[in-house]
C-alpha cells in the first residue's frame, strides 16, 4: 500500500467538499445577478472554484512519484475510473427516468447536460483523457528543467496569449494544441509538491487574502451588468482561480503536517462522493433544500445541505466499500471459510 501524504488527504477532502458546496449553491450565484445576496454568494463562489482545478493539482503532486508499470496504470485508469464513471452516468440516467419523468431513454445516457443528471461528471472525461496520456506527462513531471519550461510556457500560452489575442484583436490555435490548462495544473502540483522552498504561514496566508481579494474584485465586476451568469474569472483558465489554488496548496502543505486517520477514512471516500453527490439534490432528498432566496437560504445551503450529503454520499460509499470487500472474499478461493 502507498504511503499516505497528510496534507494530499486534508486537500482531497477539502475539494471534495467545495464541490458539493458549488452546486448546493450556484442557484444562488446564477439566479440573482446585481442582488444583494447574488454579491455574497459570490464570496463563496471565488472558493468553491478551486475544487476542479485542485483535484488535478492533487493528481500531478502523486502520481508520477507512484507509477511504476505502465500495463498496470491503465488496468486501475479503465477500473477505477472509466468503469465507475459510466456506471454512475447510467445510474444518473435511470434516476432521471424515475425520478424527473424523463422519457428520452436512450439520449444523454453516457453525457448530455439536459438529459443526464449526471452532468456534472464533465470532469471525470477530462481526468480520464490526461490518465490516458500520463506516460508523458510523467516524464515531464520528473525532469526538473522540462517541469520548469512546461509551467512557465503553459503559463505564457494559457493566460498571457489568450489576453494578447482579444487586445489585438487576433486569434492563436497554438495554444489549444500545444498546452490545456488542466495540464498545467497537473505539471504545477508536481512542482509543489517536490519543491523544498517554504514559506511563513502568515505569508501565505496574506497571500491569499490578496489573490481573493483580487479575485472576488474582479468577478463582481465583470459579471455586474450580466444578465446570465458566466463564472467570469472563476473558471480555471483564470490566473486568479490559478494563483489561489497553487497559494490553497502550499498553505495546507505546510500547515497539514501529521497523518489523520479521520481524514484518512474521509480521502479515501471522496471520489466515490464526487460520483454520488449530484443523486441527492433529486426528489428524495428535496427537504434538504433551502427554497427560500433569502440569506437564510444561501446559510442553509452553505452549512446545513452541503455537509448532509457529504455524510449521506459518505454512508453509501463506506456501504459498497465493504459489500465489495465482501464479494472480493467471497470469490476467493476458501470463500469465507
């Protein structure tokens, strides 16, 4: 068994959590532009948007220090990922025949935001397309030099170029070839994981007051006049989204330094969260929302919805963890014996 990394757990978990808390609470976000409550909704939108672009920092900080068979690497990305990922998308769609009297049966089974409820799984086929490619972006990782000209390139390519083509008015295809920005997010993870450089915490955290700050600023504002919201900035081809997730990082690298068994457990169950949660803000569970748009909805939403199911997601995946454990023993040669 791979050794546990403290601060992998404590951040898995964390992003684990921002997500939930994003979709518990884009109604909020998305429904009341120019509102009061659209503004501090928005507060809590700048975090929970470091959670997609955290995971694959998570992925790149591990995996390539944990590779070592090729053959064995795609056998865990088709079991652990693929085969999951498709089950959950085909569960999604038998919930939204039951559950939301959709009678398309075949259309959106495998992806289609109005036919799926699994929609939210996008990231999943993004992580699996980099699992698919990882021989090289191992290599990459591992080198010292290649590490450094990838990020400080990826970094030109994904947030510099784009900004000089809408000031000049021109348009660069390189940059959808060459470097994606999950890439980068991956190569920069690595990075600062294997990085011996520390900060002061107090430092860090400045620094992340800073960046949110300028984050926060710059959404508001751009998003003020809208009449759809378009997560301005806060998608993860954002230097802002960017520059807080690698600060989030170092901070919890550093402050998150002894193993919890508690986050442990917690680490272990968060991707199969992830593939849960989206099924509890269906039918069944409507008396987990908070209907009102009121401050005490977006609270509600916030400190009462998001952690219930995490702890429900969190019951379900601890059940199939030992239903599997149970069928893997059961197929062993001696069965129980």
């Amino acid at each position: 068994m791979k050794e546990r990394i403290a601060y992998i757990d404590a951040l898995k978990v964390i992003a684990c959590f921002a997500v939930i808390n994003l979709h518990c609470t884009s109604p909020w976000v998305s429904n009341f532009l120019g509102s009061p409550l659209w503004f501090v909704a928005m507060g809590n939108a700048v975090i929970t948007h470091l959670a997609v672009p955290m995971f694959f920092m998570l992925a790149g900080a591990v995996i390539p220090e944990r590779i070592d068979d090729i053959g064995q690497h795609y056998r865990k990305t088709l079991w652990r990922y693929v085969a999951p990922t498709l089950l959950s998308l085909v569960l999604y769609k038998i919930l939204g025949i039951l559950l939301l009297d959709q009678r398309d049966y075949l259309a959106g089974v495998f992806y289609n935001i109005g036919s799926n409820p699994g929609f939210h799984l996008w990231f999943m086929w993004i992580y699996i397309g980099y699992m698919v490619v990882l021989p090289v972006l191992v290599v990459i990782a591992r080198d010292n030099t290649a590490r450094n000209v990838f990020i400080y390139s990826g970094i030109f390519f994904v947030f510099i170029v784009p900004f000089i083509a809408q000031w000049l008015g021109i348009i660069f295809p390189v940059k959808n070839i060459i470097f994606t920005v999950y890439g980068l997010y991956f190569i920069t993870g690595h990075h600062l994981a294997v990085s011996p450089s520390r900060f002061k915490s107090i430092t860090l955290l400045k620094w992340f007051s800073i960046a949110y700050i300028a984050t926060y600023a710059t959404a508001t504002i751009s998003s003020y006049d809208d009449t759809l919201y378009l997560a301005k900035f806060l998608t993860a081809d954002s230097i802002f989204i960017f520059a807080l997730t690698s600060i989030a990082f170092l901070l919890i690298k550093q402050t998150c330094n002894h193993q919890c068994s508690i986050l442990t457990t917690l680490s272990k169950h968060t991707f199969n969260i992830y593939l849960l949660h989206v099924a509890f803000f269906l039918k069944p569970f409507s008396f987990l929302a908070f209907p009102s748009i009121t401050l005490h909805g977006l609270a509600g939403s916030i400190f009462v919805t998001t952690p219930v199911t995490f702890i429900l997601c969190l019951c379900i995946s601890v059940l199939l963890s030992i239903a599997t454990r149970f069928v893997t023993k059961r197929a062993r040669p001696g069965g129980l014996a």
